[in-house]
C-alpha cells in the first residue's frame, strides 16, 4: 500500500497555485507604518527562489493595532485567499480584505468589509475557501461564563459567509441551545454550501465531550439544515482518551478539533486530538468520525499513538499530519511511533515516543468503511539520517505528500508516495 521514501535535500518547499503546477511562491511581511505582504515565486521543479518579489498588499496600521494576515488554499488548490483583519475603531469592530486568486495567481475579486460583532472581537477562526471561490469565517465569539449557568445558550459563534465574488457577505450566530460547543471546523460543500461539524458537551468542564454534531448552511436560503446530534458510547471515550492509562479517564480529555475533510465519495470526516499536556500516561489518540452527506453517522475510529512534547527543550516531533487527497476516499495518518511498537499486541501498553527516540514513521490508512491498516514508511536508523516532523506539509494532490525533516538544526524534505 505504501512505498518507500525518496530524502530531498532541498532545503525549501513552498507548493501553491502556479500555471500547469510548475511554479510557487513564498509570502514574506514588512512592517512600519504599515504592514505589507509580498510574493516571491520558486520553481517547483528545482525548488530555486526566483527573485520577483512583489507588492500583494498593503494596510496601514491603525492606533497601534496591527493587521493579521493569513492565506488559504481551496482544497484542489484552484483557489487561493489572502486576507487581511484589522481592529478598527473598537473591539466590536473589524475591517476584513480579502483577496482571492486563481491559478497564475491571477487576481479573481477583491473585497473590503467592515464587520461588527455582537459583542467582542473573535478570539479564535477558522478560514475556509472553496474551489466555487466562496469564502467563510467562523469564530469564537463568547466563551463559557458564570452567567451561561443560567440561560440556555453555552457559547456562541459567528459564521461571515462572503459569496457572488464578495459581493455578497452575510453573518450568521451559531450556537447549540442548552449544550457547550466543545470545537468546531468547516468545510466547503457542493452547490455552495457549508458543512459545519464538531464536539459538544453539556457543561465547560475540561476537555469533557458526549459526542458530535453536524449541519449545513443553505447559501441559497440562509438557513441552516440537516442538524444531527450523535453520542458517543462511554467506551469508545475511554479508548480515545486513556489507552489503558492508569488515570481515570475523564481527568485525561482535553480533546482539539483538528479537521473537517471531504471525501470523494461525498463523505465528511471530522478529526480531533487527544491533546493532555503531561509527560506519563498522556496518549494523543486521534478520534475520526465520518458522517455521509445529510448529517448521516457512520462510524468513529481511534487512532492509538503516545507521544511526548517538550518543545521548550527539544524540536516538537509530535503530533500528526493528515494526508487527505480529494480524489481519494481514503485518509492517512503520518506520525512518529516508538521502534519498540511495531511488535506489540492491540491489548499491550504503548511505549511512549520522546524526541530524541529513534523516530520511525508510521501511517495509518482508514478506509471509507472505517476499515485500519497500517504501516512504516520511514525508518530512522542511524543518527545521520533526519527526522520526520509530521505537523505540516504538502498534499500534491495525486499519491503523494512531503513533509519537512530536521538533522542538526536544519530542515529539508522527503517525499512519500501512497500506492492505493
């Protein structure tokens, strides 16, 4: 299922919308009295930087406070925002420029919005583009408080839907009446739409979740639909969460939503992590749950792994990154394993990964009927070979990923190829 990996010793990797995928860029900011965003492109071939820096944007800065940019990818890499947020005036106020590319990079739409929030600014967002070119924010706007106690509404999001080549931006709160929304992720649908997925809870307590929700936005009508709630079995929470860890089960949630990824067959998969900041008993199991269009449940997967994080002493090598190819139905998850589990029984207790391990590099495929493999593609055995880092990369969208790597403070990249 897996071949092996070809090293790069190239020492830069920047894949993103380019004519017949041949070329890239690196985004570079400068900052004075204004903060300004630059392209610069590199051959993806050759991986050379061509030296064609130019303007992108440009905001000025606004009694002190400073814009935030970002930029995202469409999951077929057809389209690419840039976007800019500033605080203006207040901190109910924001204003938004957004900044949407095709391939080439050529300039599709641009649009400027000021935004006022109900309350306070957003504390945290995720972005989202699709390939229809239709861009969405949803944020934090209302954490769990003392007065919550009292009221049906737990916590609040806003959703900023920016449609018709951002001609047209609407907002919309979002909030489950009565329950804790525990994380949420989006993702672009067909015909416009938006999938809107993630954990609930009845109360703030930690990281406690009973289990997950979904629903769409109709851009057409503005309404939301198809809202389905599922529980999780006790089980399944305490497979996800201990790992036959000594500790009680619920003194170990601390789950982070990671993703919602589309399948090829219409299929979505919400995907979170076990993220319990400690240095025993701490398993960051993977929790994938896979919903058929329409909010209809399938089946939840765990994926087992132990790893521990220092990254105040040592690189963080922790974590995963997720291989998710849209004409797939497949998913894989890449991560560093401990040698010394290859071998051992489902029922047996995971040795812990530690940074300075020998980092061997394991994947595991779920298949669209929530079918396991798993695999090594990548094995460190001497102290001169490098070592994975799978937190980012790229998805090349056929069989193949890179992820970056480190030896002696230096970052390079290898190459995987997935035969399905």
């Amino acid at each position: 299922m897996f071949s092996n990996a070809e090293e790069s010793s190239r020492t830069q990797i920047t894949d993103k919308i380019a004519p017949k995928m041949v070329s890239a860029f690196i985004l570079k900011l400068s900052n004075f009295i204004s903060v300004m965003l630059f392209v610069e492109t590199i051959d993806k071939v050759t991986l050379e930087q061509r030296g064609d820096d130019h303007l992108i944007m440009e905001v000025q800065n606004l009694a002190g406070w400073r814009s935030d940019f970002g930029f995202e990818l469409s999951r077929n890499h057809d389209k690419l925002l840039i976007y800019s947020r500033l605080d203006a005036i207040n901190k109910k106020m924001q204003d938004v420029q957004l900044l949407l590319f095709g391939r080439g990079l050529k300039l599709e739409w641009e649009a400027e919005q000021r935004i006022i929030y109900p309350k306070n600014q957003p504390r945290k967002s995720s972005i989202e583009v699709s390939d229809e070119g239709d861009v969405f924010f949803v944020s934090l706007l209302d954490d769990q408080s003392v007065r919550s106690l009292l009221n049906g509404i737990k916590n609040s999001y806003h959703l900023i839907a920016a449609t018709e080549k951002g001609t047209i931006v609407n907002s919309y709160p979002l909030s489950l009446p009565e329950l804790y929304i525990r994380g949420i992720q989006i993702e672009p649908g067909e015909n416009h739409n938006l999938i809107i997925a993630g954990f609930y809870s009845p109360t703030h307590y930690r990281g406690l979740i009973d289990g997950a929700f979904y629903f769409e936005l109709d851009n057409r009508t503005g309404e939301f639909v198809d809202m389905k709630i599922f529980e999780y079995k006790p089980q399944l929470l305490q497979q996800a969460v201990s790992g036959l860890s000594k500790r009680a089960p619920d003194e170990m949630y601390d789950f982070t939503i990671r993703q919602l990824r589309r399948r090829n067959n219409g299929d979505f998969i919400l995907i979170a992590e076990n993220q319990f900041n400690q240095n025993y008993d701490a398993y960051q199991n993977i929790i994938a749950t896979c919903f058929a269009p329409g909010g209809v449940y399938k089946w939840t997967r765990v994926v087992k792994k132990r790893q521990n994080v220092e990254p105040q002493f040592y690189f963080n090598h922790s974590s995963y990154y997720l291989h998710a190819p849209m004409h797939s139905d497949n998913i894989y998850f890449v991560f560093n394993e401990r040698d010394k589990n290859e071998f051992r029984s489902p029922d047996d207790r995971l040795k812990p990964f530690n940074p300075n391990d020998p980092a061997n590099l394991k994947v595991v495929s779920i298949g669209p009927q929530g079918d396991k493999s798993s695999a090594y593609i990548y094995r460190k055995e001497s102290n001169k070979m490098k070592t994975p880092i799978p937190l980012i990369g790229y998805d090349k969208l056929n069989n193949e990923m890179v992820i970056p790597a480190s030896r002696l403070k230096k970052y390079e990249y290898i190459n995987f190829t997935f035969n399905e």
